[in-house]
C-alpha cells in the first residue's frame, strides 16, 4: 500500500514538473514571437522622447520606416512632398491652401436656441492643438515621429494573455476593432451618425448616370475633440472621414483618419489621432497608424496613434483639429494633412486596386462599436455624448465640409450630401451651413438611456 502511494505521488510529481517545464515553453514561445513582432513594427531610432502621457515616440530615419516592408513598396522612391496641394475655388489665382487647426473660443448663452447657436461661431484662435510629446523634445530633420509599439500593445490587443496572443491571427492585431463605412455594416456592431456624398454612378449609387467629373479626389473637414467615455475596453469611439471606393464588398478601399478612444488599442482613454487604410473590405489588408507596412510617414512632428491634447470641455473651450486628404495630380498618391502646415505622409497609389484611379463616396462622422455588454445596448458615447440638437458646447461638431474636384480645387458639398444615424435614439446627426463653417453637422449621444434600451 505504501509503495502504491509513492508510486502514485512520483507520478504526480513528474508529471506537475512535465506541465511546468512544457508551459514554460511555451510562454518562452509566445515571448519569442512578441519580441520578433516588435522587431518588425519598431525600427531603430535616432533619437527616442519619453511623453508625459506615458508613450515612447521613436524618431526613425525617413528610409528606414515600417512603410518600406511592403512587398509593392521595395522599389518606391520617398516622396517628401506632394506635387500640389487642393485649393479653395477663390483663392486659385493666389495659389495658396488654407486648411487651419487652432482652438477656438466661444461665449456660451443657454438661452439660444440651437438654430441660434449654430449661427454663431464667432472665431478666435488662441493656440494650436499640439501631441503631448512636444513637452520633452522633438524629432531632428530626417527623421520620422513614431509611436513605439511595446509588449503590453500586443499582449492587450490579444485579450491580455501569451496564450490568446499565440492564437490570434496577425499576432492580436487584427483582432481590435477597425472603423467601418456604413455602407459594411451589415449588423457587425459598429453604429454611425455621418455625412455621406456618392458619385453618380458609383457601384453603390442608386444613380444610373455616370460621369467622371463627379470622381472625387480628396476631402477635408475640421472637428472637435474630446475624450468620450468607452464603457468596454473592447470597444471604441470615434470621429473621421473615410476616402472610398469600390463595390462596398470585399473589394472596397479606404482610406480613413480622425482621432479616436480606443482602450483596447491604445491602453487608455485618450482621443488620439489616427490612420486607417484596407484595400479588401477590412479583411486581410491595411491596419491602423503604422502597425502594418503602407503609410509613408513623412512627418517628423506628428505621430499616428499619439495623444491629442488639448480636449473640448463641455459649455466651454472647444478644441478642433483639421484633417485633408487628396491625390496628388501628378503623382497619384495619397496625402495627408494635419492643421495648416503638417504634412503627415502618403498612402502610395500602388497599394490599392481602385483608389489609384479616385474615390466613389465620402464619409465624415461618428463611429462607435456596440458589443451589448449585458444584453443591453452599450453606454459608449459617441463624440460628447450629447445628442446633437444640444448645439454649441455641448454637442460634437464636424464642419467646413469639402471635397476634392478632379481640378485639384477644394468644393462645398452639394445638394447630394445626405445625413445618416443607424438608430437616432441612441446617436443623432443635424446637418446646416452658414458663412462661417461652411457646409457643418452636429452629431452623437450617449448610447444606453431610456428610449435606447
């Protein structure tokens, strides 16, 4: 009997010791596999900035970036500048572009009515928007600012676990949520309140007229920021505009940038710029920022995925950021521009299948993802988490909507522009124009409330 009991404690023993040794080899394994990711995503740096807010910002050689990985892009030569830069209509004789980001301050009266507020807009710039970063230093010419992806990016984005990580496709990844155009919905979870244009005759268009001049070549907008509250970590929040085209299905490419709230990705609850790009319908192709090869950064003063600061408050100071993407006449490419001066860098016209020619439909707005935490709809705001006949200072804003003309010349949307909110009980949109903001909607909620169960 007692060797039938040591017996069977030896057995235990070796075999607890065969679990441990196997277990630890395989987190020495997904370790290995986290160190040769990072490896790929983070090159060597110039100079390296520690930001107040906590993320590394590598400054890497312009030649050495991630963009250059890219099996289309192994022969592409660096543009450091586009060709030309979009116009507005009245200023095409002096050649200049006028795209601004400044904050701006209001006077606040609740006893206006909305109509009323959203005719005031009475500019004051103060000070520009700026990434956190800047407090402790600076990129050197030649370089680019990236945001350094680290262990705990990889480990989160695969649900916080070696085990999750070694299971996911694309190393975890991919397997945070992306934005997505309305027109993918299809019940996915994702909910918006947007502005829309579509070119007559674009696979989606209910239009049956075609012509080419309607092509768009670019957009731009201008929106306030703030740091709504994301109920799960799984989820996010966000606001941007989405350069399209395609046939909205597996083949459809866009290209999209904004600020977002995104846990998951980020690890906190900052509104921080970004990028997204795919060319198959969100499927296998493009990520966000710069964890995938793609982007060409050219920047060494913006970060993709870096904090913006500072934010909207609510009944007072609201903060904007401007955004513009267009072709290059000449050269095809993709540029983007952040404020009035920062070039950030190009999607390259090689990546896409139908964007290389120019895009079909364009989108500006919200986006939040609704997981249904509890089985009840999810309390992650969109935007301020106000309800967009809040107006002024209390409701997000999107305005000085423009599109790119095949002319290379900054329009006005026309009368094809058209709002849509998946379910205005929960997030709303309300579209005007006036002389000041141009063609502007307000948008958002709160998600979860009484009549949004």
């Amino acid at each position: 009997m007692f060797c039938l009991f040591v017996l069977h404690m030896f057995i235990y023993v070796f075999c607890s010791w065969i679990w441990r040794k196997f277990s630890q080899q395989q987190q020495q394994q997904s370790m290995r596999m986290i160190q040769n990711q990072l490896l790929k995503l983070n090159k060597p740096a110039v100079k390296t900035i520690q930001s107040p807010d906590g993320d590394v910002i590598d400054c890497v050689s312009s030649r050495s970036q991630p963009a250059f990985d890219h099996p289309l892009l192994q022969n592409h030569i660096l543009q450091e500048a586009p060709t030309a830069i979009p116009k507005l209509l009245h200023e095409q004789a002096a050649g200049s572009s006028t795209l601004k980001f400044h904050s701006h301050e209001y006077s606040h009266d609740s006893s206006r009515s909305w109509k009323q507020q959203q005719q005031q807009q009475q500019h004051d710039p103060t000070q520009e928007i700026l990434q956190r970063w800047h407090q402790n230093g600076h990129c050197p010419q030649g370089t680019v600012a990236i945001r350094r992806t680290q262990a705990q990016d990889l480990l989160r984005a695969a649900g916080g676990s070696l085990e999750n990580y070694r299971s996911k496709r694309g190393h975890g990844l991919s397997q945070v949520p992306h934005p997505q155009s309305t027109i993918m919905n299809n019940n996915s979870g994702h909910e918006h309140a947007i502005a829309y244009m579509e070119a007559p005759g674009s696979t989606s268009s209910s239009s049956s007229s075609s012509s080419s001049s309607a092509m768009y070549y670019g957009s731009s907008a201008t929106m306030n920021v703030w740091s709504p509250n994301v109920e799960v970590a799984s989820e996010f929040s966000l606001t941007q505009m989405w350069i399209l085209a395609g046939s909205f299905n597996s083949d459809l490419n866009s290209i999209e940038a904004g600020w977002q709230v995104s846990p998951q990705l980020y690890g906190d609850n900052n509104p921080r710029l970004f990028t997204y790009w795919t060319t198959d319908g969100y499927q296998t192709t493009g990520c966000y920022n710069l964890l995938c090869s793609g982007f060409v950064q050219t920047s060494n003063m913006i970060a993709l995925g870096a904090v913006i600061s500072p934010v909207s408050s609510y009944q007072g100071t609201q903060y904007d950021i401007s955004i513009l993407i267009w072709k290059d006449p000449i050269l095809g490419n993709w540029w983007m521009q952040f404020g009035n001066s920062y070039l950030v860098g190009y999607w390259p016209a090689t990546l896409f299948t139908h964007l290389n020619e120019s895009a079909t439909m364009l989108e500006w707005g919200g986006e939040v993802v609704n997981s249904e935490p509890g089985g009840v709809h999810t309390s992650t705001q969109m935007g301020s988490g106000q309800f967009a006949e809040e107006g002024f200072e209390q409701a997000s804003y999107v305005r000085n909507l423009k599109y790119v003309d095949s002319n290379n010349i900054l329009q006005n949307p026309d009368n094809t522009l058209q709002t849509l909110a998946e379910d205005p009980n929960c997030y709303d949109i309300q579209s005007s124009s006036n002389d000041n903001w141009g063609v502007f909607f307000y948008y958002g909620g709160p998600g979860r409330n009484p009549n949004c169960p």
